[in-house]
C-alpha cells in the first residue's frame, strides 16, 4: 500500500484473518473497503469478495490488490511492463490537476490561489497519464481489469509525490524533498490466481447482502471526513473536472459526509446498520479513539446475537503532523464479532426480500 492511509487495517489484517476463517457458502463483504487490507487477507483463505465504499479511489485501489495476472494481461498494448513504461515517458499535459493543485493555479486557476500539492511537470504528467488511460479505455485497449490496475497505479505514484503531510487537507507551504521527486508509476505483483471480485460505490446500506455473507465493517472511528481528506485522489480517479472551492480546491463532498464522524450520530448510525444487515456473521472492527465507547456499543446490541469483543494490537495514533506526534500514545484496536440470532436472522432477511 503506498497511502499511510487513516485508519489503514495493514498492520493486523493477518490478525483478523483468524476471525475471518475459511469459506463457508457466502461471500466476503468488505463494506468499508478503503485500501482494502483486509479484503486482500480474505482473497487469500480464498473468499469470493465484494469491495463497497462510498469513495471511487478506494474502490479501485482495493480491486487492483486483487487482480490477477490473466485479468490484466494487458495483451492489446503489448503488456504490463510496456504499458507502464510508456505512461511513464509521456510528457506533461496542462489539464485539470495542473490548473487547480500546481503552482500555476494562482494564474490558471478561477481562485487565482497558488495550491503546492504537486509541481507543474508532476501534475501536468498526472493529467497526461489519466487522459491516455481514458483514451485505451474508450477505445476498448483496455478492459475493466486493467483500467482500475492503471488507475491504481496512478494515484499511488502520485501519492509518492504530494507535497502533503499525509492526507489531501491541506498541502505544504514549503516543498518536500517528495514533493520534487519526479512522478514515476511502478509495476505491481499481480496475483497468480483469480479472485471472484465484485465492486460497489454507494452507501452500505443499499448493498445486497446474502443471509449466508459475512458482512466486514470497518467505518470510520473520528470526525476526520475521508471525502475531504482524500478528494484529490476522488477527482483524479473519476478524471472529472469539479468546481472547486477554498484554498485546499476542495471538489464538492459534504453529499458524501459519514455519519459515522459525527459523535451525537455515530451510535445510532452504527448500530442501526448492524441491526439492518441480514448476514448471519457480521465482523466489526473499532478502536478506542472512536466516538462511540465499547460499553455503550455491546449494550446497544443486546439481543442481536451472539457477540465476541476480542482486543488486537495497540498500534501508533495516525500522526500527519508534529502536533499530532508530540501528542503521542497508542490506539487500542479491537474486533466485534457477531453471530446472528437466527430468528433474528430469518426476520431481517424476510424485511429485506
């Protein structure tokens, strides 16, 4: 994974594969897929999985951890290695990211504000490589597999180059010895097997969930909003061109503001999700900065089922800044699984049909 990505399960998805355990005649829901660590982790004990989140790049990111090297052989451009090398040796295009997230926003821009997320030639590069994937794509050198392969690899070499603290907030004043290095996409390790993948962007709550699914949640703890956090990398995988707004040039998100960040919603929200799903084995993943404590959690889920809280590992606080690294401490992350009361079940999946 190239983000340091909030809240990022990579350092105890292996741990949560011993409460995943093995296919049993569903599917693997990750509802909250991000940068889909945990999906990866349920691919290998050979899951059919089915990626959600509200946000497009973390979608796309989390399929193209999952595709295989048949799926994206890339045959109609000569391969994977001279796909990317030919990406790579495009020269810069002055398209969207260039006119609004470069230096040249304070003349290109309509705010007239000089945004430092990524130099001139790195944001004019981003906009060439999107245009040159969109081109493949419409005129069918490309198929589904290797566009979100190509995208993904995109937004992770641009990443590589941001001139930010860790998340698309806010860009730095002062340029990064990052934030110079030039703009290069890399191959990945595709996968030697097929993953039975399905991809959804939308809300949880309009997924179309099996009794026999095992549902994996993992929404967000804090107020921190991944639609503004990471909009960037939004437009980029869309490849639109939004108004943006303020000096961060943010594209419009409050339509994709989560409940779950707000401390007087995020009780109710959670455990009315968790009461709607009909899966027979739904898997929640929470911490102790979160909005909503343990106790009151277990208590607002009384007689839903069977439920297990099992402490994980405590890992370092997400730190984007000094301010945050001298505040120090450690997360306390823990999982809550749920087995479904079966009559419980059975009157969830007759509401839902």
């Amino acid at each position: 994974m190239t983000l340091r990505y909030i809240g990022s399960k990579a350092r105890m998805a292996e741990e949560l594969a011993t409460h995943i355990g093995n296919p049993d005649g569903g599917r693997f829901v990750d509802a909250f897929c991000g940068m889909g660590s945990v999906a990866a982790v349920a691919a290998d004990l050979k899951w059919p999985v089915v990626l959600n989140d509200h946000l497009a790049y973390a979608v796309k990111m989390s399929a193209a951890r999952l595709a295989s090297k048949d799926e994206a052989a890339f045959a109609s451009l000569g391969g994977y290695a001279a796909v990317i090398e030919t990406l790579n040796a495009l020269p810069g295009k002055k398209g969207f990211i260039w006119q609004e997230y470069s230096p040249a926003s304070a003349h290109a821009s309509r705010a007239r504000i000089e945004r430092r997320y990524f130099t001139e030639e790195n944001a004019a590069r981003i906009d060439a490589i999107r245009a040159a994937i969109f081109d493949w794509r419409n005129h069918g050198a490309l198929n589904s597999a290797e566009e979100t392969v190509l995208i993904a690899d995109l937004l992770g070499a641009a990443n590589r180059v941001a001139n930010i603290a860790g998340t698309y907030g806010c860009f730095l004043a002062k340029w990064t010895t990052q934030g110079k290095n030039s703009l290069e996409l890399r191959m990945r390790d595709l996968r030697g097997e097929c993953v039975a993948v399905e991809q959804s962007i939308g809300d949880v709550k309009n997924l179309v969930i099996d009794p026999r699914d095992t549902v994996y949640l993992d929404p967000p703890y804090t107020k921190r909003q991944y639609a503004s956090y990471y909009h960037i990398l939004e437009t980029i995988t869309h490849g639109d061109a939004p108004l943006v707004e303020g000096v961060a040039g943010l594209r419009p998100w409050q339509h994709l503001a989560s409940d779950y960040c707000y401390k007087r919603r995020a009780l109710t929200s959670l455990t009315g999700l968790i009461r709607d799903l009909p899966a027979r084995r739904i898997i929640l993943s929470y911490s102790n900065e979160g909005h909503i404590s343990l106790p009151d959690l277990e208590a607002a889920l009384t007689g839903i089922g069977d439920i297990r809280t099992v402490p994980l590992k405590s890992i370092g606080r997400y730190r984007p800044n000094q301010t945050a690294s001298d505040a120090g401490s450690a997360v306390d992350e823990y999982v809550m699984v749920i087995e479904r009361n079966p009559d419980t079940q059975r009157l969830m999946a007759g509401a839902k049909s």
